[in-house]
DNA sequence: CGTATGGTTGACCCCGCTCAATTGGTGTGG
DNA sequence: CCACACCAATTGAGCGGGGTCAACCATACG
C-alpha cells in the first residue's frame, strides 16, 4: 500500500523492470533520461547497479565507522542517519525518503561517518562509488550529476543550524516532507511520517514533549490535523510562513 | 607580515612560483602533486587557474544570486559566507583559511546561495567549474579529489546543528582554527581571530554578549588568554575536551 | 582630541528543557 | 476475546541557560 512502486514484480536483482529504464523516482533517474544518453551508456549505469534488501524496521544498513565503498539510492521505505553523541543520547543527522541518496558523506574519510537505520521496510539500490566515479569519467552528464547532489546536500545540512524557534522548526520539517513526498509523486497534504516523535525531536534539537506541544497547538490553531502518525496540512500558507526562516524559500 | 606566502613576487597572473608547483598551501596541490600526475597533466590543471584580487576588507567576492560559474581557493587571508535571515540577521555559515575552497555549494542551484566577504586581504585562486569538471574526466585523481572536498563540507555543515552548550560552541570554535591553522603551517597554539566577536556570536548561533563572556570566563580559568583578536592557548587539553562534544575527535 | 565602532559587563526575563505522572496504543499470551 | 505489559505520546509544574536591553568602556581613526 505504500512507497513498494513496482518492485515486487521482478526477482530481487540487479535490473528494474524494463532493462533500458530507471525507476521514475530514483535519484539517478535524470541523470541518464534527461540527458538523452545512448542505450549502451544506460546499460552501464545499469551494470552496477545492486537490488538490496529488504531491510525490516530496525534493521542497521551500515554502522559508523563501517568502511565505504558504495553509495545507495532509496527505493522503498525510510532511513534515519545518526550518531551518539558524547553524553550518549542520539543525534539523528537525517531522514531518506524514496528517491534520496545516502552515504555521500562518507567519501571524504572512506568510512561512514554515521548510522543508518531501517524505519520501516526498506529496499535501496546500490551502487559502487569506485566503479560509478569510473564510469562517471565517460559521462560527464552523471559527473553533473553527482556534483550537484553533493553540493545540495551540503546546503540542506546547515539548513537547521541556525538558532530557530520551536514552531520554525516544525513548521519546516512538515513543509519539507510534504514537499519531498509530492517531488516523487505522493500527496503532499495528507502523508505518514515513518518516524517516531523522539526522533523528530532529535532531528530538530528538541525535547520530545516540545515536539508534542507544538503539533499539539499546530492542531488547535487550525494549520494541520495529526493522529498518530497521520499527517494532514489544513493551512499550508501559514505553515509556509513558519517555514519560510529556516528553509528561505 | 601575514597569509601572503609568495604571491607578489610575481605579477596577478595565472600562475604562481615555479609553472610546474602549485602553492604548497592550496586545497588542490594534494589532487596532483600527492598523485604523481606527469608534468602535462600539471600545466593543463594551472591553465584554467585565475589568480584574483586582491580583495580588501569589507569587498564582496561573491553575492547570494551571482550566477555560478567558478569555485576559489583562498590563497591569503579569510573569507566570511553569510545569508540574511527573514528577521533581517545576518547568519554566518562559515570563514575559510587559506589553503580552503569556497563556492563549492553553489554547483547544485547554479547560483551563490550565501554572500562572500573578505575580512582582510583576501587573494583567490579562481576555477572555471565547468572547465575543471572538464578536466576531471580526464584526470580521475581530480575528479575524487573534488568528490572529496564536497563530502567534506557536509559533514563540517551538520558539526554546528548539534544542541550544544555555548562553552562547547566556544571551545569547539577555537580548537577547529588552531587545527586548520596548524594544518596550513602556522602556529596552532597563537594565532589571530580575523572577525569581530559579532561575527564569530552569528556563526556560532549565540549572542555577541554571551561570546564576550564564555571568552572571559575561558580565560579566567586559564584555558586560554584572548587580548583583542589575539588568542593564546593555554590548557589544549581541557579545550579539546569540551570541544569533542561538537568535533566528535 | 573627539567621535565612532566594537567589546564588555550587569540586570532581568523567557523559551524550551527536565522531571514526573498519566494516557493511549499495540502486541502477546492466557 | 480479554488482560496485561510495554513503550510511545501527552500533559503539567518548575527551573535555568542564554537572549535581550541598556549602560559603560576601549581602541582606532579622522
């Protein structure tokens, strides 16, 4: 019933449906069709290319410290990145809906810098950094293409560092899943977050109860209906104005 | 007296010291020199070098919105990158040494998303990106090279969005100069802050008030001596341990 | 020497954290 | 199908770190 797409159809290989063709939502999608590149080049890019999972709810997808060799593509489900901190309370560093890209910065250090967790069931496809910055060497189109995705990241991860309020936050990071969700195809109005409330407290460098608080009076004031887990955005202009100061337009 | 190395010498030019050296302090001598590439591979890569400025103190290098086209390494003194909040406060994401690229998350936008500013003297060494990208498909040491820098700095963008204490933001802040300082060759143990406490509070997401006086209690306790922007270190140890919270080793 | 700008220090207060108690939802076994 | 246990989420009470506001001080510059 969820983000599975058409997975399941085919065995668990290395191709996905028709063998000249991406999954719509993955990362690397555009960075073959949109540039029009030949059959042969999008075979490549296929050959490397490793149908992993599923990964059950809780499930580790690499630890810290593990060495890097490759990058993955999430297909289905939500991953959480974070670390522990030294007073041992956890630090979540971000979530991965379909179509995102993990562990780009672990090639820098050739380690993975951070944990990163299942939430639910989760399926990714993976790729060898080795063999892709190879390949990538003959397409420059996919150079682009990794170079952008590096510099996004690096963007949206001071996104949070500026001292915010409460309400800023949470604002943002609803007005950010919901924008996320509708970029690969799902409603932006009505979605579920996949996470529990200490971790978007830990995201958001909150204590969960603020957390609940400001959902909470979120509900009252009018600007969103959540049960559970269940999200449903009543006000997007004012939730949009929150917003606005951490994710500037 | 200070960052200059041995530009001057020479006329604002393209190259820098001997044609086949690149300046010992700079981000991309490692991308050839620690490589081994062969003397035409060397001058290809000193072709596309613009060597800019200098900038004086107050100058804009860049501007948020400024189309993209190169990134810079800063070859003397330090460069400060900020955005202007909604509330109209200046946020400052980061200052970059010598040796230190700028530019880099401007890639995926095309455009600058933050303001450049020289807060001394600042000379650059100026990379057309899509000349060097070019480049970088024929020099597979350049292309991980740039892949790494960018890895980097999203990792050095989510140290700050941790809930930190402001004696840890402080102590953190101070051992990460020294460190970048030592790195380059000077002096990691008294060395000079070139930005105001204004600009150091809006980094660190505290107030000016509050950099004032961990600084002054700092002191009191013996763990450095500050007069004006002069710093001294004087107990590393226990610095480097209550910035491990932040630096995470 | 006067003026401006940056830095320091003090007094007060508020947002969000902590601690603690309660509720509710989910899964498990009887 | 219900009873219990367990954990996530909620709600309340109190407090403290760091922000704000304001006054004062010091160094740089014309």
């Amino acid at each position: 019933m969820r983000t599975e797409g058409r997975a399941r159809k085919r065995l668990p290989v290395t191709d996905d449906g028709d063998p000249l063709t991406f999954c719509s939502t993955c990362a690397f999608s555009s960075a073959c069709l949109a540039e029009g590149f030949d059959k042969s080049q999008l075979s490549e890019l296929h050959v490397l290319v490793l149908h992993v999972g599923p990964f059950a709810r809780g499930e580790h997808i690499f630890r810290e410290g593990d060495p890097f060799n490759s990058i993955a593509a999430v297909r289905a489900g939500t991953v959480k990145t974070y670390v522990v901190d030294s007073r041992g309370r956890e630090q979540v560093q971000g979530f991965f809906l379909p179509g995102e890209v993990i562990g780009l910065n672990a090639i820098h250090g050739a380690r993975y810098p951070a944990n990163a967790i299942a939430l639910d069931t989760v399926t990714l496809c993976r790729f060898s950094f080795p063999q892709m910055s190879l390949l990538a060497t003959r397409m420059p189109g996919l150079q682009q293409h990794l170079f952008r995705l590096l510099s996004h990241d690096i963007g949206k991860a001071s996104l949070l560092s500026g001292d915010f309020t409460a309400d800023e936050r949470m604002a943002a990071f609803i007005i950010a899943f919901s924008r996320r969700y509708e970029a690969r195809g799902y409603s932006g109005s009505h979605f579920n977050l996949t996470m529990a409330r200490t971790d978007i407290a830990n995201y958001l460098r909150l204590a969960s109860e603020t957390v609940s608080r400001v959902l909470r009076r979120f509900q009252d004031e009018g600007l969103l209906r959540i049960e559970r887990r269940e999200v449903q955005l009543l006000d997007r202009i004012r939730l949009e104005q929150l917003a606005s100061a951490v994710l500037r337009h």
